[in-house]
C-alpha cells in the first residue's frame, strides 16, 4: 500500500498555528486553551508536534469490553436478592452488594450463578471486612475458587486479607484503590488522581516492606472510580490511571505488568433532580467510561437522586439499558483503546498523568 501521507508537505505546528492567528486576524490561538482541572490548560489546537513526533500508540489490545453492574446496598438479604435477580435477567453481567454487616448469604445468593458473572463485594464501615468474606466463601464452598470479583475494604489486615484470597478466592483482586473517594467534581481531577497514584504506591511500598513480592500485590490491586460530567477530561482522566499504572508496576521490577482494572460508577452528587437531565447525562458518562476503559460500570438510576431515593424497577432497566446500547447495538467493545492518536485526549492525557509521576 501506498503511502498518502508522502503526497502531502508535512506542517510544523508553529506553521500551523500561525495560519490560525491569520485566520482569527490577529487574536492569539492560546486565548482558546481550554481550563482543565487545577489550573492546567490544553490547547485547542493540538498537533503531532506535541507528541515530540511520534504517533501514540493504543494503551491496550484486543476488544474494548466492559462488564453491565448493578448495585445494592443490603440490609434486607431477600429483597436484594430480588433485585439483584432481576438485574440479572435485564442483562447485566455483574453485581455489586455494598454491606455494613455479614448478610444472611444463603438468602442474598439464591438462585444466582456466581461463575458466569463477577461479583463486587464492600464492607462499608464494618470493624472486621475479612469477616464478610470468610462467611461467603463459606457460603461458595468448593465453588469459590472459580468465583471473580472484588472485595473493597478499608483496615490493616493487607496480609491476612491476600492470604486468604489467595488459598481460597483466587480470582478476586482484595487490594482498593479508592479512587471514588478522592472524588469532588471535574474541576478537581488532577489532585484526584494525585491522591489515587499515592495510594496506589502505598501499596507497593507497605506490603512489599512485609515480604509480599510485587509481581504478586500487582495481581490484586484494582481502582474504583466516579464518572464526572466532563467527557473529554473522564476520557484522559482513566487513560491516565491505566498509562499511571503500567509505568508503577515497572517502577517496582514487575516482570509482567498488569493493565489497570478500574470499577467505575456515577457519583450522587452530580446527579440533577430532573430524572431526564440525568438520563442524558448518564449516557455522554457511560461513553466517557467506555472510551476511557474501564473493566466494570455502573449507570445510576435517573431517579437516584440521593442516598434515600429508591429507584424504580423500571430506570434501573433504563440505566442498564444505556449500557446495552453502547455494546450491542454500537459497537463500543469492538476497538481497542478507540481514543488512542486524537492529539486533543492524548495531550490531555499526558498532562495529568504528569501529576500522577510526581505521586509515584
């Protein structure tokens, strides 16, 4: 095949730019940067130059797939239950029950398969978290080492808890990054993703200090995540933790690097008290997510206003919905990485992955 770009004379950007200014008769390009988080500007008019030359190169290969999650907060192991198995027969492919104590799980997992989906588990505020995990896989029996997921968690016990994984949950990844809660709005992702990089070291740098191999903390650590309202800054915002995370793991003399597994949902509080406003707005987050890679995604109810709104069964088939159209119907599994080499994300990207290095 011919090469097309040789018919055509290469363009500096300064040639580029000063074409522009003539355009503009007079006004200076940079008068059209755009204000990102913290202060950091991208300009409007990126080109190949920025990229010292080279073409970008996707972060990851393959299919771009993502798993459909659905949340529930357990108090009433029957009722989530019910929930949860209507999810199930709506589509979605994963679940996640946040608990603030051990449920009854004979109850809360009847009559799902846990094998053929993945299952996210978090001890809210719970005193002991390895509990909750003792008492499912004890619940799973013989299955549980077939059974993938996640455990978030906060305490002291990293150790005990990948011990534990490792003898009896081998598939589930027990090592947070609670990226969710370093969330404040878009305006504020470059510290969230400071905050992110540091706890994600802190991994390494603790547990390693206790004689766990890196190769091995690498296998469990996984990021959860808010979706904000920013497309093109959600975009860089997950690239950056995916590019971040490859370049840690090589800091730390990981021989086969992970890719970063990232567990996104929307944040309440960007949520608008008009349920059609947040329809919408779910939509442009869910493509910010599916763009930017994450492995596991949650869409909010439009109803889901608050902690205490109770979403009905009809926009939670909604939310998953929104999911189900960006899959089947648009194809957005089928490319790898599809924002790679459009200089305006990949500039953006770069630019707060920088405050990431710093962190790490």
């Amino acid at each position: 095949m011919n090469d097309l770009f040789s018919d055509f004379p290469a363009i500096s950007k300064a040639e580029w730019l000063e074409k522009i200014k003539k355009d503009l008769k007079g006004k200076s390009p940079s008068e059209f940067d755009w204000q990102v988080a913290d202060g950091q500007a991208v300009s409007a008019f990126p080109h190949l130059d920025d990229m010292d030359g080279e073409l970008p190169h996707p972060i990851s290969e393959g299919k771009n797939d993502w798993q459909i999650c659905e949340g529930f907060q357990v108090g009433d192991s029957k009722k989530a239950n019910k929930m949860a198995l209507t999810a199930l027969a709506g589509g979605a492919d994963a679940l996640r029950f946040n608990c603030t104590e051990v449920p009854d799980f004979e109850v809360l997992m009847e009559g799902i398969e846990l094998t053929i989906i993945s299952l996210h588990l978090r001890a809210k505020k719970m005193a002991e978290p390895l509990d909750l995990l003792r008492n499912f896989v004890e619940y799973a029996g013989e299955n549980a080492a077939g059974i993938g997921g996640t455990f978030c968690w906060q305490g002291k016990s990293a150790v005990e808890m990948l011990e534990f994984a490792d003898k009896l949950l081998p598939k589930f990844k027990v090592l947070p990054v609670h990226g969710s809660a370093f969330y404040e709005n878009d305006e504020k992702t470059a510290g969230e993703l400071r905050k992110m990089a540091a706890a994600a070291n802190d991994w390494f740098a603790k547990l390693t200090e206790k004689g766990v191999i890196a190769e091995h903390i690498a296998k469990q650590v996984f990021f959860t995540c808010f979706i904000g309202k920013n497309y093109f800054l959600q975009i860089a915002k997950l690239r950056a933790i995916r590019k971040f995370w490859l370049k840690l793991q090589q800091k730390w003399g990981v021989e086969s690097p992970q890719p970063a597994f990232i567990f996104a949902q929307f944040p309440i509080s960007d949520q608008s008290p008009d349920a059609n406003t947040n329809l919408i707005q779910a939509t442009t987050q869910a493509m910010s997510a599916v763009i930017g890679g994450v492995d596991v995604l949650t869409v909010l109810p439009n109803e889901k206003t608050s902690d205490e709104a109770k979403p009905s069964d009809f926009s939670r088939r909604m939310a998953r919905n929104v999911q189900h159209i960006l899959k089947m119907e648009s194809h957005f599994d089928w490319v790898a990485d599809p924002a790679a080499g459009s200089y305006f994300i990949e500039n953006l990207t770069e630019k707060l992955l920088a405050g990431m290095r710093d962190e790490g």
